[in-house]
C-alpha cells in the first residue's frame, strides 16, 4: 500500500523516501524491542541513518513531547479530578509518561528523520516499487516450461 502524503507516511512510521517500507522492526507494543530499527528502508533500500550519531537530536524532540505529556495530563488532572491531592499528579504524569515511552521513543525519531535527513518522498521510487510487486506471479510462456 503506497501512501502518498507524508503526513500519513509519517503517522504509520514508514520510509520517508517511498512511504512504504517500515522503519521499526517490531510493533511498538513489543515493549522489549520497541527500539529496533531497519538500518535501511526493506522496500526501497534508503538508508535511515545520514550520519553516525545523528538519532541524538531526538532526545530533545522526546523531551518535548514529555513536556507536552506533563502538562496535558496536569491540566486533564487538575479539570476532571477538580484539583485532587499533589499525589494524583505525580501518579498520573509518572504513569503516562512511562506507558508512552515507546511511542515518544519512536515518533522523535521520525521527527528526525522526517525533517532533518534531507530524504524526500520521491512517487518514482514508490510507483516503481509497485509495480515490481504484482499480486500474481507472471504467467510463463509455453517456451519458457520446455527448457
């Protein structure tokens, strides 16, 4: 399935090159490998580390979005609990920073990889790659099954 926005590509965590390979080996809700990435797109061959180190930047994009966990779980806290005891907070913020671990993990890296990998959607890459896979094997030709 080609998805052509990049929006969409980027939401299903795939190739930014050609929105159709994965980038993460396993789903996200296999917590003990959650982490692991294809070193290159299994579809189209990118490669989806530029340079060595280059994953550091995400750490500063999942600490944003640790910030933004902390301060909507505060305010849902603070609007349906009517200002519960400090506990509650702390309970809450820690619970649902720790069950979103992995997809704060994995979307700062598509942050990264998104914006700052100089790769760009190319629909040559991706048609080609469609049409190198057909639903049905070709069908071979009498001379062909005589050798």
């Amino acid at each position: 399935m080609a998805l052509s926005s990049s929006l969409l590509g980027f939401a299903a965590q795939r190739c930014p090159r050609c929105h159709q390979g994965r980038v993460f080996q396993t789903s996200a809700f296999h917590l003990a490998h959650f982490q692991n990435m294809h070193e290159a797109c299994p579809a189209c061959g990118q490669h989806y580390e530029p340079e060595p180190g280059f994953y550091w930047g995400a750490m500063y994009i999942s600490y944003a979005f640790s910030v933004a966990i902390v301060v909507a779980v505060g305010i849902a806290t603070y609007v349906l609990g009517h200002d519960p005891a400090t506990w509650v907070y702390v309970t809450g913020v820690a619970v649902a920073t720790v069950l979103l671990v992995p997809l704060s993990f994995r979307y700062s890296r598509m942050v990264m990889l998104y914006l700052f990998a100089g790769i760009d959607y190319d629909p040559k890459v991706a048609a080609g790659l469609t049409r190198r896979r057909p639903s049905t094997p070709p069908a071979r030709q009498p001379s062909e099954l005589v050798n």
